[in-house]
C-alpha cells in the first residue's frame, strides 16, 4: 500500500530487512519458495488450480503430497512442473504445489501415484507458528 511504501521510504535502505508481508523466502541456492502466506493474495488469480476430496484434504495440511486417489479436479491444459493453487471441493485454498504429471498423465496413471509435489499449505500456520511472520 502507499502507506507502507512512504513508511519504508524513511527507513536507510542498509537498515530495512521487509516491510509489509511475506511472501516467500530465498533458499541458499537462490531459488524462491513460496509461503503460505501469500495464499490470499496469489489464490484468486492462480491460472492451474487443483481440488481435493475431503478425504485427501486433511493429509495435504499435514503436508503430505497429492496423489491421483485423492484428486478431485485438475484445471485443462496444466503441463506437468506447473505450479498449481490446491483447493477443497469447496472451493477454500488450501496451499500451493507443484504439478508431478500434466493433466493428460493424470487421466490414465496409477491411483497410488503422486499428482502434486507440496510446497506450503495453512496448516503450516499451527505446523511453524513460530516461523512464520
């Protein structure tokens, strides 16, 4: 918001660390991961979306992969290694993932396989209360 960028305008750019919220943090290789805090903002423009059944939706927030048993729905035309929003068949986000096969692969593979790789999930909130800022 305008108001958190004139606050961090003030603020020596040596002596400011963040301002505003997480979104992810840098890994030691340099790549990002995502938070799950940026789930509220990121979930109502997500393009690759995937719905759980509710039988698979308590795993995935104990941060267990997807597999093709509990897949609800996958979004047409998602390549595999697509990053995908995970959502209840309620329609509530749940977390992020990454796609482990394209939704093609999804139709004809086995039902013990993985479909989305974890990445975060709110469940991470009770999980890494104490990390999490």
């Amino acid at each position: 918001s305008e108001k958190l960028l004139k606050a961090a305008a003030s603020v020596p750019r040596d002596s400011l660390v963040s301002l505003g919220s997480c979104f992810g943090k840098f890994t030691k290789t340099q790549k990002f991961r995502l938070s799950v805090t940026a789930l509220d903002f990121l979930a109502p423009y997500a393009k690759y979306k995937v719905w759980v059944k509710p039988g698979s939706e308590q795993s995935f927030l104990y941060g267990n992969h997807v597999l093709k048993s509990g897949l609800g729905r996958i979004t047409e035309n998602t390549a595999q290694y697509q990053g995908v929003v995970v959502y209840s068949m309620a329609d509530v986000p749940l977390g992020f993932g990454v796609a482990a096969k394209s939704t093609q692969e999804c139709r004809k593979v086995d039902p013990m396989a993985i479909v989305v790789f974890h990445q975060a999930d709110v469940g991470e909130y009770v999980r890494n209360e104490d990390m999490l800022t």
